[in-house]
C-alpha cells in the first residue's frame, strides 16, 4: 500500500473518531463546548481533504490495494462530512442570536430559569436590538391565539411541553406560566423556555421565549422549537 493511501486511511479514522467524542465531550461537560464543535469541524474538515486526496491520486495508484484504500478512506470519512452539512444546511440563514420570542415588544419574562442556568449561562436579557434582529429573521413567530379558556389553554401548553420532551421545572396554572428546558438531541445543549398564556384577553394569547444557556448563535434552533410547539398545540386544539 503507498504512502498516500495509508496516510488517508489514517486522517479517515481519525475523523470517524472525532465524531463521537465531541458528542461525547460535550454533552458530558468533560470538555468547554466550544472545544467540542472544534473537534466536530475538525473531523468535517479531515474528512474533505481525504476525499480531495482520494479523489486526486486513486487512479494514480500502482496498485489495487492502494485504490481500494483510498476507497475505503473516502467512504470511512462521509459521516463526518454529511453530519456538518446536515447542521449547515437546518442552519440555513439563521442570525447569530440565541434569544427568540413570538411576542419582541414584550416578552415572557422568566421566573425559575436563572436558577436552572447557573452563574456561567447567557443573560436573560431581551433588547430592543435583539428584538429588530429577530423580527427580520423570523417574522413568522407571532402570539399564539386561541378560543380556548386560559385554563383550557395552559392545560394543552403543559401537555404539548411534556409531548416534545421538554423538562417542566415550573408551573403556576393561576398566573399562566410554564417554564421547561429543552436538551438538544446530538450535544446535549440546553435551551430553557417560557410559556406565557394570557387569559384576560380576548381570544386566549399564549407568548413564548426559548433561550440557549450557551453559545452565541443557536443555528435557529430556538425558533424551530417554538414553531414545532406552535404546530402541535394547534393539532390538539
């Protein structure tokens, strides 16, 4: 086998194996998160340059073992590099923002979630330049309305928020609010949100918040996940 293709084989391995550990070195807090995403680009990034490789010396090879190698290399490295695109690609254009909400002139405000978050998370903080950014973003997150009582109302957020697997730490029926945290599938980041329902309007208004606890951007997750609740509580309805 050349060089060239034991080289490859070997930067392929490696990639491989970087995947499940910075799953696993983040979700488990045995290193900061953003060393975890480095170790996830890095094993995207290894990936291309062994299928750059593959592509430009596999018919070079003097012999079968060397081009089989190569082969394998290139199909050994797709799982780091179709997984970053995959992230890329549910990112689309999202706005470095970590902070949505479906009502920017006033927003749930938190009552139990700075406790959850501990002294190292992101602010709570909503601002009015956050609120610009995100109305160009995601003009689509609008106020929740609904001809259901509030209790009615609260009932069904409550069960939507069991439903798609969120945490529930708080919850006060008489004032409308709900509070749970949400754990991203693959790195385990944890994103807290804020149920509000308003029962003294009319219809029945129901506001959310989703806030990540770290990072600068959320890649649009936040507003995926107030969007699937959206879709949910109007299936039960």
């Amino acid at each position: 086998m050349s060089r060239i293709a034991r080289s490859a084989t070997l930067l392929a391995w490696i990639s491989l194996s970087l995947l499940p550990l910075s799953v696993i070195a983040t979700r488990w807090n045995l290193l900061h998160f953003r060393y975890g995403l480095l170790m996830y680009l890095l094993a995207a990034l290894l990936g291309l340059v062994v299928i750059i490789v593959a592509g430009l010396f596999t018919r070079r090879q003097q012999n079968d073992a060397s081009k089989k190698a190569l082969s394998r290399a290139s199909l050994l490295s797709l799982p780091a590099i179709a997984l970053f695109a995959f992230s890329v690609f549910s990112a689309g254009d999202a706005p470095m923002i970590h902070n949505v909400t479906t009502a920017p002139d006033n927003p749930p405000q938190f009552m139990a979630a700075q406790k959850q978050r501990g002294s190292g998370a992101n602010p709570l903080a909503y601002t009015p330049e956050l609120a610009e950014i995100q109305r160009e973003a995601y003009p689509e997150l609008q106020t929740l309305t609904s001809e259901l009582s509030g209790k009615e109302a609260h009932q069904i957020a409550f069960a939507v928020a069991k439903n798609l697997g969120w945490d529930v730490y708080y919850n006060d029926p008489k004032q409308g609010q709900i509070e749970a945290v949400a754990t991203t599938r693959w790195f385990g980041f944890k994103d807290d949100i804020v149920i509000r329902i308003n029962a003294s309007s009319d219809p029945t208004q129901i506001d959310l918040r989703s806030v990540s606890r770290v990072g600068q951007g959320d890649m649009g997750a936040n507003a995926r996940r107030i969007q699937t609740f959206i879709e949910h509580f109007q299936e039960i309805e």
